[in-house]
C-alpha cells in the first residue's frame, strides 16, 4: 500500500511544499529493491519513498554507470589526499562513536545550512541507519590519531543489490571537512561497484537548486530518470552529457 505524506517545507528547498509516496516493508530482497531503485524509489530503514511533487520537478533520480565513469581531476585529487585513509565494509553498527559522529556532523550543518535539528537516540539511529535489511552495509572511514589508535572519520550507509550500490546516507568528521570525505565515499563505493562487475551506483536524487545536493552532478557520466515509471513499466534513464571542468 502506498500512502502519500505531505509536508509544507520540502528538506532540500525549504519555500516550497512537498508531496512523498511512501511505503512501509518489511520483506524486500535486494533484487527487488534494486527493481524499485531503477524506478526512482529510496529506503531508510523499512520505510520507502519516492518523490510526487505536483508543482515542482527538482528531484530527480541519478545513478553512475560504472563502467563508463572516470574520476574527474578534482576527484583524483580526493583520492590521493584521502590515501592513508583505512575503509571497512560490514553489517551498519549502532554504538556510541557513530551517533557522537553523526551529532557533531549535523550539528555542523545546522550551523552553516541552515538544516533543522536531528538529535538521534540510539533507537532512532538503529531504525533509520542499521536496519536488519538483507542489502544494508556500512562503509566505515578510519584515520589514526595521534597516538597511532584508528579514529572513526566517516560513515557511509550503502545499500547492496545484485548489479549495484545504492549511497544512501553519508556522514563525516566536520573538522576534516577539508578532505571532502563525502566525496571520497561515493569514489570508494564506484571503485568497490567496479571491482565486484557492477553496473550503477545510485545517488540518490539530484536537486539543482540545492548546495548540498550540487557534488552529485559531478560523477560524470550520469544517468537521470526524470519519470516516476510504475511496477510494470519499464524505467526510461537519459544519459546526461559530462560537465566541463
């Protein structure tokens, strides 16, 4: 059943409204949730949603073919700085050094963006991030401290279909804001897609307008799906041309 939650001020452009469907699942496999991602569909936790916006078109779904994406100049940049850093791939984790993360990092854009507070208790966090779903993975970022222990320095939620990954939510160290790590997370999941033969990574939707969807356009090629396709309709991605750097 598909139930459609309405909101007068949209996360990504807070002067307009928004309209969601959203469904609540408790037994997808990956492949079906891969079926869902190619037709415009997002998950956190068991809660899935995609876009309905009557009045505005700014959201739309974005992927990276594999195969045919090259890391930019900047890219390359991003991933010769971030060379010392250790990535780990499991099952998301709840525990005290991920949610002081995640509040010292949305705290961070609550000061310069402007974001709406989200204190996260343990129990929310587990909901939303380490739900028990059969394609949740967790891709940890570790840097040493000055003592040689490892610190977490990142967290990206991913999620793993059969052909593909999907970025579903990524959160950093705001004091190593300057290693662009939210950047580092989408190139090391491309490489990691790569590696294994997969065909997209999924990012999520690109929303022009907004300065924290903007890096999402520099993954080049992308593919966008402008359309919102139903179950028995075959989704319709266009190639969008590479941006000049």
């Amino acid at each position: 059943r598909t139930l459609v939650h309405q909101s007068p001020s949209c996360s990504y452009l807070h002067d307009r409204p928004s309209a969601l469907d959203t469904r609540v699942l408790l037994a997808v496999t990956p492949a079906e949730l891969e079926a869902m991602l190619s037709r415009g569909w997002r998950r956190f936790g068991p809660t899935y949603f995609r876009p309905r916006c009557a009045s505005c078109g700014e959201c739309v779904g974005i992927r990276v073919p594999v195969a045919q994406w090259r890391p930019s100049r900047s890219q390359r940049r991003v991933l010769n700085q971030n060379a010392d850093v250790t990535v780990l791939v499991g099952a998301p984790r709840t525990d005290r050094a991920r949610l002081d993360l995640y509040a010292r990092w949305h705290g961070f854009r609550e000061r310069e963006r402007g974001w709406e507070p989200s204190a996260l208790d343990p129990e929310s966090y587990a909901m939303e991030f380490a739900f028990p779903h059969p394609a949740a993975r967790e891709f940890s970022y570790w840097l040493p401290d000055r003592t040689g222990t490892a610190r977490l320095a990142a967290v990206g939620i991913v999620d793993e279909c059969p052909a593909s990954l999907s970025a579903v939510y990524c959160y950093y160290d705001p004091a190593l804001a300057r290693r662009s790590l939210g950047v580092f997370n989408v190139l090391t999941q491309l490489s990691v897609a790569r590696e294994r033969g997969m065909s997209h990574v999924y990012l999520g939707y690109r929303v022009a307008p907004c300065p924290s969807m903007a890096y999402k356009s520099r993954f080049s090629p992308h593919d966008l799906l402008f359309e919102r396709p139903a179950e028995d309709e075959a989704p319709r991605w266009t190639l969008a041309s590479p941006p000049s750097e």
